[in-house]
C-alpha cells in the first residue's frame, strides 16, 4: 500500500476562519494579569500595545473568528503550505502514530510568522495606526512584521538584538527592503 508524504490543499480550501481553541476548553487558563494593578487583565489594558480588534480577540472566546478577506488574500501569495509526513520523527520514537508538520518555509519570510504579523498590521491599519514598533531577536520577526507592514502601508522600527544584528545581516537588509527602520539594541534610542 503506497502512503502519502505531503497533504495539499487548494487555495480554495483555505479556512475562512481561525479557530480559537479556548472555546474548547474544559480547564480554561487563570487569567493574565495587569503588572501594575496585579488585577485580572482587561481588553481595555492592551490598547496601547495592541489594536483594539487584537485585544478584543484575545479575550474572545468565540470558537471561531472570520479571517478578513484583504488577509486571505495576501495569505495566498505562499498559501496553502503541505503537510508534510515525518517519517523519520516517526521512526525514532518507534510510534505507530503518523505525525505530520506544517511547512511554512515557502512564506516570503521563511517562517510561520507572517501569518500572524500580517493580520496584526491590516488591523492597526483598520484603526488608523500608521507607525508600529516591535523587536526581534533572530531577525524572523522583523521581518515578518516588515513584510506586513509594507503591504499596509505601515511605517515600522525594529529594536533587534546586537548580537543578530551583527551576525545576520541579510535580515537587516530584508528589513530594509520592505521599508522598515532597523536598530542595533540596546540603543542609545530608548531608556532600556
């Protein structure tokens, strides 16, 4: 009997929907607090680090959010990615199981992160957020958010960690491509 190594969807079939797996939850987490009251965190809270529509989601406990459509569009420019079997994972923990991976390395940025910093710039946009800043230690942040907010039209700086800075430039320059500001961090730019 012939298996098979990787699961392809069409773009078709590409959910309409992030699943929040909170919904499902029988033993939910105990909540986040606020640092500065040590109260339970209120969507109210994140407004200055997040969208109002990202804090509002964070808190969500709706089994189901509809993806914007401007996002599944942009998504399809390397979506959907295969799953991919992992034979050999399979083998080393002599499992029966048949265990799969998602490959997320055909994004423009290489990593799964983009499919999380490209919802979080169309939404700043939404609300009429025109700069962001973020850090980044490896630079695969960055650079997602950097892809991001150049489709948005978003200005952004990128506070990244000296020794990434030094040791990988090529994120930098992909930083830059797409507009972003890079900074070696620390810096003489902020207090920390």
């Amino acid at each position: 009997m012939k298996t098979c190594n990787k699961i392809f969807l069409s773009e078709k079939e590409m959910p309409a929907q992030w699943y929040n797996i909170l919904a499902d939850m029988p033993n939910r987490p105990l909540p986040a607090l606020n640092p500065a009251t040590r109260r339970p965190l209120r969507p109210e809270d994140l407004f200055p680090i997040l969208s109002r529509e990202l804090a509002r989601q964070e808190f969500s406990s709706e089994r189901h959010v509809d993806i914007p459509d401007e996002v599944r569009e942009l998504y399809k420019l390397w979506r959907p990615t295969p799953l991919v079997r992992a034979r050999q994972l399979e083998k080393a923990l002599d499992t029966p199981a048949r265990i799969y991976f998602k490959n997320e390395s055909a994004s423009p940025i290489g990593s799964h992160k983009a499919n999380t910093a490209i919802p979080q710039a169309y939404y700043n946009r939404q609300e009429g957020i025109r700069r962001l800043t973020t850090e980044t230690g490896g630079g695969q942040w960055g650079s997602a958010l950097g892809f991001a907010c150049d489709h948005f039209g978003l200005e952004l700086t990128v506070f990244m960690v000296k020794a990434s800075y030094l040791q990988k430039p090529y994120r930098k320059t992909m930083m830059n491509m797409w507009g972003a500001t890079v900074v070696s961090s620390p810096s003489t730019l902020t207090r920390a």
